[in-house]
C-alpha cells in the first residue's frame, strides 16, 4: 500500500485556497471517498506523486497523453518555441499550419477556429449553430457532457452525474428551457423531441462516442437517423469529438461511423497537453464567424503558439505512427484479463474500448445509455477504485468516467496491472 502523506497535507492545504481544494470537480476524489493524488512528475505510462509514488496512467490526462506523458518530440516544440516568445497576441504560421494537420485528419472540417478550451469550443459552436439558422432550440442526450456552457449543463455527464445534480444553479431557466436532452441511443425519444422542436431546432450535438458516462459507442442505426434527419430539417449537426478526436481513431468517431457532421468540436489531444480547443466545420457555416460573418467569437491567448507546437507536435507524431490498432489490442488483452479475474470471483464486469478509450462497468449487461450507467454497482466500482490507487494503478475515479492507454504501456505494464488486479482481488473488494 502506498503512503500518501504528502498528498494528504497538500489537499488540506488546497481546501483553504480552492473551492473543494480542486480547479475541475471530478480531481476531488468525492465519487470515490478518497484523497486526491497531488502529482508532481510524469513519463512514459507512469505519474508520480508527491510521495514519489509510481503510477500506473490510464488517464493519460483525460486524452492528450496518447504518446505517453513528457514525451521527447512535444517537449523540443514547445522548448523551440519558448525561446521565440509564449505569446503575441497576433498572426503566426502555426496557427495554419496545425488547421492543416487537423483538416488532413478531419475531411469535414474545411476551415477551422482555435479557442483555448473544449468548454469554449462547444460554447461558440452553438452560438454559431444559432446565427447560422437563425433558430434558437439545441437537443443533447442525457449523459453527453460538452463542457460547463450554460445552454449544455442540461443532464450532462461525468462531473454531473458524479454530484448528482440534474443542472446547475446559476444557469437561467429560460436558457435550460431552449436545450432538450434526449435519451441516448433511442431513436423513439430522440423522434419525439426532434418532431416537438424542429421548425426552430438550430442544432443536435451528441458524442458520437461518449466518454463522460463511462464509454458508450453510439448505435450506428442512431447516428444515422440523427444525421437524416438534421439534414432534412437544415439543422446542424455536431459532433462533440473534444475527447475522441485523434483519440479512438485519427479521424475521430466520425472516420469509425462514416458519418459527417456539419460542425466539430475538439479539444484534449489536439493541444498536446497544452490548453487548446477548437471547432471547424463546412466553410459556408464557419464564414458566418467575424471577422468574415456577424456571429462574434475571439479569444486574446487564441492559437498561443505554445499550444500549437505541442499540438503539432503530436498530431504529426500521431499520422507518422497511426497506434490505433495497437493501443486497442492492448486495451482489449487488458479488459479480457480483467473480465476473467473478477466473473473467477463472482463480480459482474463489462467491458468495452475502441482505439485508444476504454471504459469497464459493474453490470452483467454493456451499458448502452446513462440510465444503465447509473445502475451498475457502485460499491465494487468504489473499493476497487481506491484498491487500485493504492496499489499504483490509476484509473478515472468515477465511474462516468473513460479510460485512456498510451503507445507507452507496453506488455509489461499490462502484466503489472493485472497481478495487481489480482491482489486485489484476492484480498476481496
Ligand atoms: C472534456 C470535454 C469537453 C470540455 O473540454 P474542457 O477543455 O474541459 O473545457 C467538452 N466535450 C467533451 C466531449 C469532453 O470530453
């Protein structure tokens, strides 16, 4: 068992500066009824923390760290480009040039803007959403999260799911009432709201692979009937791939379906640890955007050419290399060793992953929506959780959270990761 005094101190300290002693809810631990980890170093597939325990990453920073963490080649970007100055608030060939590392990965982006978040990106999506229409209705899915936007803090996931609150306070009522969310992966409920709102529906915005309730893949009959019926209703369609672009597969959840949206968000990988977001879409849509169009967006660290260098960075690394295959094989062997330790002792698990993002539940049944999600078991998921972490091995720490494997988890640290499991169990969760 590691000791983690230092983490303990740290945290009590945080609490007299930081709400909850966090910057972003779900760090709190509060899910799981443990101590955060403060960490103080990375490499490869492994954090450590501020006890100089060694971990075993399968957050991978919720995405960026596909490569593995401190990886050599974003490093040397960043450090090139810090000696030539962090910010300028103006033009530099690095904006653009990232634009076409993402375009080449994403055939439905033609043009592209980058924001400083996936919040942000989602936020500005739908305004332009909006004033490209001229309607004003969104519809989401229950359990979709797109970042903290008040028109989207409607049933979303993750953070939300894990307090427990439906909404949140300080959104206006008459902003909620123009989102409807709708159950995810049921055509009826998604027909009945669509039919209720279309003559003023400006948009649909759904994770095509939704992360933040646990991993769930979207039906393909689903995504489909979405985009049949947006298009038929000149609505827009947008994809949420903040977490799965460049993650699940170079070209996102939309590459994996064959399915095109009108607009993307991004975020998470495409800023290569740095703080990035962006959205892109159809040139006719994303001329309505100032400069060009009256719909207003702007953003002063915009394109920060720190940010771009890492995220070239790595998205170059990621077409030269293309791991995806690889890392769902890993992820696969994994889940399987898994499946078979826990139904050895009698503890319903199920599994699931694509490229890179995984997810594992306590339910006999694949959970296809937020409500099965709420239903697996959140004794096991707890015990096992701070089991795991204590024994150095760091999964998401909620259970309406993905999980993440990098190009650096080789054989061995699966091997660790399931003897470790093993132990566990033997003790008993
Ligand atoms: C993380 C995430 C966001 C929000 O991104 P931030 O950078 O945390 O603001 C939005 N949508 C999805 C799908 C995400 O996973």
């Amino acid at each position: 068992m590691n000791k983690i005094d230092n983490s303990i101190k740290f945290f009590s300290e945080a609490k007299k500066h930081l709400p909850g002693g966090v910057n972003s809810p779900v760090r709190a631990f509060k899910n799981i009824e443990g101590n955060p980890i403060f960490f103080k170093k990375a490499k490869g597939a492994y954090v450590f923390d501020a006890d100089d325990n060694a971990y075993i990453d399968y957050i991978g920073s919720w995405g960026p760290m596909i490569m593995g963490h401190s990886h050599p080649t974003i490093i040397k970007a960043i450090s090139k480009q810090l000696e030539l100055g962090t910010s300028y608030g103006a033009p530099t060939k690095i904006e653009s040039e990232t634009a076409e590392l993402i375009k080449q990965c994403f055939p439905s982006i033609e043009k592209i803007r980058m924001v400083n978040s996936g919040t942000e990106a989602t936020m500005s999506a739908i305004r332009l959403a909006r004033g490209f229409t001229k309607r004003n209705k969104i519809i989401k899915f229950d359990g979709c999260y797109h970042g903290h936007v008040d028109s989207l803090l409607i049933k979303a996931g993750s953070g939300i799911s894990t307090f427990g609150l439906p909404d949140s306070p300080g959104v206006p009522p008459q902003l909620a009432k123009q989102t409807l969310s709708c159950e995810f992966n049921n055509q009826e409920d998604f027909l009945r709201v669509f039919e209720k709102v279309k003559d003023d529906l400006a948009a649909v915005i759904i994770e095509p692979i939704a992360g933040n309730m646990g991993f769930i893949p979207s039906e393909k009959s689903f995504l489909k009937l979405i985009r049949n019926k947006t298009k038929e209703n000149k609505s827009l369609l947008i994809f949420d791939e903040v977490m799965t672009g460049l993650r699940v597969s170079l070209g996102g959840a939309q590459e994996i379906y064959k399915i095109q949206p009108d607009l993307t968000t991004l975020g998470k990988v495409i800023g290569g640890g740095l703080p990035v977001g962006a959205f892109g879409g159809r040139a006719e849509i994303m001329n309505h955007l100032a400069p060009d169009g009256p719909v207003y967006q702007a953003g002063t660290l915009s394109g920060n050419p720190l940010a771009m260098a890492a995220g070239s960075a790595l998205i170059k690394l990621l077409i030269s290399k293309n791991p995806y295959d690889a890392l769902e094989n890993k992820a696969k062997k994994l889940l399987k060793e898994m499946k078979t330790i826990f139904y050895a002792n009698n503890i319903s698990i199920s599994t699931n992953q694509i490229g890179g993002m995984f997810g594992f539940f306590f339910s006999k049944e694949l959970p296809q929506n937020l409500k099965d999600v709420v239903k697996s078991n959140d004794m096991y998921f707890k015990n096992f959780l701070n089991a795991c972490i204590r024994n150095g091995i760091y999964f998401a720490p909620s259970k309406f959270e993905a999980g993440f494997i990098s190009t650096k988890h080789t054989n061995k640290e699966i091997k660790n990761t399931i003897d470790i499991v093993k132990k566990i169990l033997r003790k008993g969760i």
